[in-house]
C-alpha cells in the first residue's frame, strides 16, 4: 500500500544502506522507532511505569555512568531497577518537579528488518513547583532496537549526560 501511494516501491526497501540521506528505508519502521522514542519520554515525564517498561525488551541493558565517570551496566526490567525507577517517580511527585524531555536530533546508525540503532539528543527540562522551568542537563542517547512480533522495544539504551542530574541515576 505505501508503495503505491508514494508510487515508488524501492521506497519499501527493507534493508537500509546505512548511508545518511539515503531515502531507500521502510517508510512505517522510521515512524514506529520514533513512535517508540517519543513514548519514552511522556511515559516517564507522565509517572506511567508500566508505559515506559513496555516500550523495553525483557532482556534490555541500561548504561550509565555514575558521579566519577564509572560505567554501570543493568537490566532495567529487573525488580530492584523497577523500584529505583518507581523511587525517582515518586521523589519528583513530592517535590513538585514536572520533568519534560525535549527529544530532538536523531542519526540512524544502523536499520535492518528486525533491529535498529541510533543515536538521539535530548534537552532534560524540569519545572520546579510550578513556578520556575531549568535545564537539567543535555543528554545523549544511545538506542538499540529490535523487532518483535512486528512492535519495536528499546533493547539497549546508554544514557551521556553532559553534567549530572539534580537527582544522580541509579543502577
């Protein structure tokens, strides 16, 4: 049906070049790994939990680093990584911060039939008590996916902050 309507079937190509520029892709993958990228950031600036782990494989690897620089590698649908995530939420509850990511830029690394990489910057944006609106920090993301059952989930994400965050990740 795409085919059709842009009246070009190269357009439907499954397999990307890997080439910046090159518009030989699956025009509905780029709109569903946006579709998942976006979700990530309402669902966590939403307080919806269970939204933002579903967009998540069930084996899917977090990296961060933390205050010294030291690399710290999980699993982020494991159950004390759920509950540090819960713990975050609430703490942004009581103390009345609204978090916004202002997803923006996006390079595609890599786009195969079932698995897709990219990177992506990210503005952290936090209002604090409905009164005063501050960057936290910029942030770069690195995002691997893949293909299940025809939906895409986040499978690896590593976060690069360019300073720490008011409230310090925790693996």
């Amino acid at each position: 049906l795409l085919g059709n309507v842009l009246g070009k079937e190269e357009k439907n190509k499954i397999n990307w070049s890997g080439t910046i520029g090159d518009s030989n892709f699956n025009i509905a993958d780029r709109m569903a790994i946006n579709d998942v990228i976006d979700a990530y950031g309402i669902y966590w600036d939403t307080n919806n939990l269970d939204g933002f782990l579903s967009l998540f494989t069930d084996e899917a690897l977090g990296v961060n680093y933390d205050s010294n620089g030291k690399k710290l590698t999980y699993s982020i649908k494991e159950e004390a990584q759920k509950a540090n995530s819960r713990k975050r939420m609430e703490f942004f509850k009581i103390n009345n911060m609204q978090r916004r990511h202002m997803m923006s830029n996006t390079m595609l690394i890599e786009l195969t039939v079932d698995s897709a990489h990219l990177k992506k910057y990210m503005i952290l944006l936090t209002t604090n008590n409905n009164s005063k609106t501050q960057i936290v920090s910029p942030v770069f993301y690195d995002f691997k996916l893949k293909k299940i059952d025809g939906i895409w989930k986040i499978a690896f994400r590593e976060i690069n902050l360019d300073r720490p965050l008011d409230l310090e990740l925790k693996p």
